[in-house]
C-alpha cells in the first residue's frame, strides 16, 4: 500500500488506514487457508519437488517424491496441523449482513496459485 497518512489531519485517516490494514489480513488470510484446503485434494500418486532455494552443497537438493501410501498420508496429516496453527487469527472482525470478505477492493495482491507437481 502506498498512500501516506498524515497523523496532524483528523483521526479519520487512521481508522482508514486501520481498516484497511485489517481487511487486507482477513483477506490474505481467507485467500491463504482456502489454497491451503485445497493441497489436500493431491491424489494418490502424486510427485512433489521440494526446490532449496541455496543449498549449501548441490547434493542437498532432496529427489521427488511421490506420494502414495503413508507417506501422502502422512504428507496431508502435515497439511492439516498447519492449518490448525494458522486458521484463528487473533483478532475478529464482524462484517455486516450481506458483507464478504471476496468483495472488498485491497492492494492486496492474490497470491500465486501454486499447485504441486
């Protein structure tokens, strides 16, 4: 975000700037823990590459894995106990009836869809 907030104005550029920064969060957050469900539909089968960005020596970069058995198992088990870490923020916001998070304007820009290979 760009715009620049003069604190000797009224304070009704700091509630701007406060809801704005809490509805780029909340949608962040919802855009996030939904690509994160969805990575525990992987199917059976499925080879992951996890890519070091710098390894240390070349030989660190782990071989692909494919999932199947335990390991997707596993894998999704991984998933679901990160999500439980993140999926409550530690604040709450009540949006007004008829109000959705999807259609607030943010300069927030939407994440990468990354899918897994």
């Amino acid at each position: 975000m760009s715009k620049v907030y003069d604190s000797d104005e009224n304070h009704d550029d700091s509630r701007v700037a406060l809801e704005e920064l809490v509805k780029t969060i909340l949608k962040w957050h919802k855009t996030t823990m939904d690509e994160t469900r969805d990575i525990l539909s992987v199917q059976e089968g499925t080879e992951i590459n996890v890519h070091i960005e710098r390894p240390i020596q070349a030989q660190e970069q782990p071989a692909p894995l494919v999932l199947t058995g335990d390991l997707l198992r596993a894998f999704k088990m991984g998933i679901v106990m990160s999500m439980a870490k993140f999926e409550d923020l530690p604040f709450q916001v009540s949006l007004s009836e008829g109000e959705s998070i999807e259609d607030w304007e943010t300069d927030f820009p939407m994440p990468r869809n990354h899918s897994v290979h």
